[in-house]
C-alpha cells in the first residue's frame, strides 16, 4: 500500500520483517523478492534515485536500450505496490538499533512535515549515492546537460563516446589518474578540465602530455549545446573548446547519514558485506551503489535479490515448518 500522511497510524504498531531505505533499482527488486518470500516490508524512499537521473538505461538484458530510468521506477514501484508491499515517501533520518528490532525514524514532508518511527527485524541500506558535479554559477546550464551526452558514468557510457571528442571534468588529480587511461579505452580525444579546484602536479602533466591529451585548468563559465546535447564549454577568460561529450568524475555523496549511530565496517565510504549483501551487522544487509562493488542497475537489481533471500533464508530457518494439520494420523 502505498503509505502517507493519512494512513500511517495503521502501521504504527506493526513490526515489519524488513524496512528498505532507498527505493531505487535495488530497494525495488529487494522488495519485490521479500514480499514474494510472504515477508512483511516497507520501502522509504526520499526521491530522485540515481536511476531517475539516467535518461536512457543501455545495458539491462531485455530492456530497450533507450528506456529512461525513471520508466524502470515507475515499472518496479507498481510491481512491488502490487504485491502489498509499504511504500512511503519519506526521509530516514536515524536508524537505531534496540536489538530485537531497529526503530527507524522518517521524516515526511518537506513542508508541515511530520515523524513517524517504523519498526523491522532487518534493515536493509539502499540508500544510493549521487554524483557531484561541476560547480558551476548556473547550475540548471549543467542539470540541462547532466546524464544525456555529458555522462558521470564510463562503465555504462563508455560506448556512447567512442572516438569523439570528450571532456573528462575530474575532481582531483586522483580522478584523473585513475580515470583517464580507462577512458582512453573507448576514445583518445581527451581534454582534462580542472576547472581550477586543484593543483595539477608535473609528473600528471607530463603524463597527460606524452599520451596528447589536452589539460584545461582555467575555470568554466558555462556548457553550451542545445536540446540536451552539449557541444562545448566557455571558459571564464572569454575562450570557447569544441567537444562531442563528456565525463564528469568529481566524486559522489553517500546517502549514508542515518547510519552513523551503528557501527559498520567500511571501505572507504563504501559499506562491506558478504556476497549476500550482510554488512558487518548481522541483520543489517547493504546492497546497490551504497556497498563495495560494480555501480550499475543489474547488480543493483541482483544485491536485492540476494539480500532478501538471505533474510528469508534467516527468517524460515527460526521458524517451525508449518504442518499439513489435516494429514496428520491421530495417536491412540
Ligand atoms: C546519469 C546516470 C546514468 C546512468 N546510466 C546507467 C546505465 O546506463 N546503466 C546502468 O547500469 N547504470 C547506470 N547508472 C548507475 C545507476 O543509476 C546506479 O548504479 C543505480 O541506480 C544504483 O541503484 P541503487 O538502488 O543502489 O541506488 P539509487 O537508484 O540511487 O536509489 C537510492 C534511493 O535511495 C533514496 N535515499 C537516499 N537517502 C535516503 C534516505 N535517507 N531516506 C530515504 N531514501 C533515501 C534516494 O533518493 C534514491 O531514491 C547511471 C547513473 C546516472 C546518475
């Protein structure tokens, strides 16, 4: 049911099996396993998935290669609705942990908000990340390029820019030394932007320099292109670089800020489980870009698969196998 400010008393006593933070690719398929698995769950989701941002998802098995993320949203939400899956519309703002069950609590609402705490047996963390991207005066002149041919993603766009001329906008000189030799595999047209946030060192430049890859360090004034499709940047001193597409490798935030009252193991900002997605917190399962592994909307999809298994797995193990009552013969 899809929850909000109006039924959630309903909800206020139960104790769900499982509540999901984030109803991205892998909260969604997460969900859709658990409620098939006949375990109480409800997802909270904040809004604006990584995946809402992907205008075109171009390597999911069996999907047209131009469905826009927000279709497979969309698509997964209703499949879970219609499996009586929770779904609310809501912030997570703190998770604790009580033992026997996590109090998670929600904000809902941006304006009048209200509270609501929500209890489950398991949590399961898909919560996502987002990409930083250019800062940039204007920020709706980058929102009007970002996620169409200026990509923040290579192992999904990477075919999209064979052999054209690509910006690759990095964060740090860390981000150019780990992205630029992947991304010279689908294109050797490459412009380094810094946009004047970091120092770039002389054995990076001189590296940069052997290979021809262009290094722009004057900051950018703005993208231009039209129709969603970017053919260039202005600099601030008045000068003009034609490109065909673009990478934007600046780092991302973790949605992991409820998180902080429980104590998990990391790498990095990125949360460590097993292969079924259990974090060091025995019913606390990671899964999506959140966790250590492959950012992508398949694996996502998988880790929740995985994960709700795990649970139900958990859960079938403590309980009784139920009897078939009426087949029993009745000891004299
Ligand atoms: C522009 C772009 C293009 C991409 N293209 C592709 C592609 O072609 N192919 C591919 O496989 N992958 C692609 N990706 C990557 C893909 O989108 C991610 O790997 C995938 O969405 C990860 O799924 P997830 O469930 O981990 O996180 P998400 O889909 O990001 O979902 C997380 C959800 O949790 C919510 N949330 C966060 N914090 C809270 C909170 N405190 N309370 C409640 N909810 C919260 C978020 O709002 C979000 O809705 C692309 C990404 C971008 C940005």
């Amino acid at each position: 049911m899809k929850l909000s400010k109006k039924n959630l008393q309903e909800r206020s006593n139960q104790i769900y099996d499982v509540v999901i933070v984030g109803g991205g690719a892998g909260g969604l398929s997460a969900g859709i396993y658990l409620q098939r698995y006949r375990l109480s769950s409800l997802i909270v989701d904040k809004g604006k998935a990584r995946s809402f941002w992907m205008q075109e998802l171009h390597n999911y098995l069996g999907l047209p290669p131009d469905t826009p993320g927000k279709v497979l949203l969309q698509q997964g939400q209703k499949h879970y609705l219609s499996l009586d899956g929770d779904f609310l519309n809501g912030y997570v703002e703190t998770v604790e942990d009580f033992g026997e069950a996590f109090a998670v609590k929600v904000k809902i609402g941006r304006q009048n908000s209200i509270y609501q705490v929500f209890r489950s047996k398991y949590l399961i963390v898909a919560s996502g990340i987002i990409d930083n991207l250019p800062p940039l005066e204007d920020m709706e002149n980058v929102f009007e390029y970002a996620g169409y041919n200026l990509h923040v993603c290579m192992v999904c766009d990477g075919y999209e820019m064979v052999d054209k001329q690509c910006g690759l906008f990095a964060g740090s000189e860390t981000s150019i030394t780990e992205m630029i030799f992947n991304l010279s595999w689908f294109t050797p047209y490459i412009t380094v932007f810094t946009h004047g946030l970091f120092e770039v060192s002389q054995e990076t430049k001189n590296q940069l320099r052997e290979h021809g890859y262009r290094l722009v360090e004057t900051p950018i004034k703005s993208f231009s292109g039209q129709n969603h499709q970017m053919t260039g940047v202005e600099l601030i001193d008045g000068s003009t670089i034609q490109l065909e597409t673009g990478l934007i490798s600046m780092g991302s935030k973790y949605h992991n800020a409820y998180l902080q009252g429980i104590n998990l193991d990391y790498q990095g900002n990125n949360l460590i489980t097993d292969k079924m997605g259990r974090t060091s917190h025995p019913k606390i399962f990671a899964i999506g870009d959140l966790k250590v592994g492959l950012n992508q909307v398949v694996v996502a999809a998988g880790d929740g698969a995985l994960a709700a298994t795990q649970i139900w797995r958990d859960i079938r193990r403590a309980t009784e196998p139920r009897r078939w009552t009426e087949n029993l013969t009745v000891a004299v």
